[in-house]
C-alpha cells in the first residue's frame, strides 16, 4: 500500500463524468457532424502526408479551418450550455446559433488567406480593408476557442500582448517602445508567415497529428492497454505502482510514437484514472504523465517529431 500522507496524495475518488468540459453531442446531425468532421480532417493529413503536396498556407489553413469548427461544436461557451440539447429556432440542431456563426467565421476567415495568396505579394505590408475585416475577425475567433477549450489563462495572456504592442507608447521605463497601428499588427499577425500561419500550426499540422492520429488509432487496436498490461504486471504491486506504470509505459509508447502529445493521449487517459483512484490529487497524477510523456518522446528509435 502506498503512504497516503505522500506528496501529491489526496483522498481516492474517481473522476466524474459531468466534470468533462466537452459539450455531450446528443442530436444525430450534430454527432454525424463531428464524425465527419474528424473523419475527413484524419483523411486529409493522409493524403498530405503521403502524396498530396501543397501550398504551405493551404495545408495550415486547412487544418486550422477543421479544428475551430470543431472546436465550437464541442465546447459551450458556457458550462451552464453543456445540458441543453433540444433543439430551437436559436438551438439549430442543439448548438445554439452564435456557435454556428462562429463555425462559418472561423472558416470563412482561415480559408481568405489562401485564397487571396497571389495578390499578397502586392499588398502585404498595405493590407486591404477586407484583409483587416477578416484578420481581426480571426483573432477573435481564435481567442474564443482557445477560451473554451484551454480555459481563460492563454487567452487573457494573448489579449494583453496584443494591448502591449498597440499601446507600447504609453508604457512606462523599459517597457517603452514605438508601438503599432491595429492595420500593422492584423498584417503581421494575419498575412505573413510570422504570426497565426508560423511555425508552431506548422509543426502540428505537418507532423503532430500525425502522430496523435496514430497513437489513437493504436489505443483503439488496443496496443495502449497492451503496454499499459505489461508494465502493470512488473511494477503495478509496488508502491506508487501506478505512477511507475506510468512512466514504463510512456517509454514503451514513446518507442512507436514520438511525440509527448500523442503519448499523453494515449497512456494518460489510462494512467491518470488509475493514479487519481489510489490517492494522488489530479493536478500531480497529469504532471507525473506529462513529464514521463515528454521522456517518452526521446525515446529510439523514433526521437520525436522536430521541435517548434
């Protein structure tokens, strides 16, 4: 038996199912909506992955469009939203309308980059009042949906550096600088690679998902629990047992997937019930799986996916 009075130890209890922050998808056109969705998103980065070349900009865009729309068809903008499925004149199908809008804003507003890209070249630098119109409705979007979906903390982060770089002027001592007009910070942040396009959509639209997919499908052949069986069957009775199992069995997905999210995905929605239910408080039981998901990663033969 583990020491209850450890540190990270709590009360056992199990996780509640009415705790999930995911919005329960009740109507058919809704839920064959989503698997759509996700099933023509997986499809997608296939083809892309094996053969299908293009556009840089496309590719993110693409993805990016996918995932916000996902995003406001599972997530409520309010908790109090989860529970009401029935649908109304405002609860089309059971989400209601500003969420509809929302979805057609998100890609309506990710898809104009691509769309408009060989006339950039003469304007980039001079955006255009439509460039403007749907740069600024995309970081709304985009703040939204990192809202719902990770809570306020990013989100208020963000906020305030968009304030900081337009009101750099005002600040005071070493924070001082020259600032920027609302037309340069949607150019940057909008129409160059630099901003919401860059680097870090890049990484996850090219290599990440691919790898998440894969450990996904990999949990559904049951390889994940094949790990998480082995590992319990050596370190399981010990002490702390399924903290060790964690750990031992990040390392051995690692080996196949190479990627700390995908690994998460995979052996935390196992691991972290299992160490909540012996006594280990949440926030500790997601941290041991993280850090032993970020070991995991570099683990051959694989060595993760290249760094953002």
């Amino acid at each position: 038996m583990s020491d209850p009075h450890r540190q990270g130890a709590a009360e056992p209890r199990d996780i509640r199912p009415d705790e999930a922050e995911a919005r329960a998808l009740e109507e058919k056109f809704t839920v064959g909506l989503a698997a759509v969705a996700l099933f023509s998103l997986s499809a997608f980065h296939y083809y892309t992955a094996g053969f299908g070349l293009m556009r840089e900009v496309t590719h993110r865009a693409i993805h990016m469009s996918f995932v916000l729309a996902l995003i406001f068809l599972v997530f409520a903008a309010r908790r109090a939203d989860d529970r009401l499925h029935r649908s109304s004149l405002w609860r089309p199908a059971g989400i209601p309308i500003y969420d509809w809008v929302m979805k057609a804003a998100a890609a309506v507003s990710t898809l104009y980059v691509p769309w408009v890209f060989p006339e950039l070249a003469f304007r980039v630098g001079n955006p255009s009042m439509p460039d403007l119109v749907m740069g600024t409705t995309l970081i709304v979007v985009l703040l939204e949906a990192t809202r719902r979906s990770m809570g306020w903390p990013l989100p208020v982060i963000a906020a305030l550096m968009i304030l900081y770089a337009i009101f750099g002027r005002q600040m005071p001592g070493m924070l001082v600088h020259p600032g920027a007009s609302w037309s340069a910070l949607v150019n940057h942040l909008y129409l160059t690679s630099q901003g919401i396009y860059g680097m870090p959509v890049g990484v996850v639209a090219t290599y990440v998902f691919h790898f998440v997919l894969f450990g996904v499908l990999a949990t559904r052949m049951g390889l994940g629990q094949l790990f998480i069986d082995a590992v319990t069957s050596i370190a399981g009775r010990y002490a702390g047992g399924p903290a060790k199992v964690a750990v031992l069995s990040s390392a051995m997905m690692g080996t196949i997937t190479g990627s700390s999210i995908a690994n998460a995905v995979t052996t935390g929605a196992l691991t972290i019930p299992a160490m909540v239910r012996v006594g280990y408080q949440r926030h500790f039981a997601a941290a041991v799986e993280a850090a032993a998901s970020t070991g995991g990663q570099i683990t051959p033969p694989i060595m993760g996916p290249p760094p953002s």
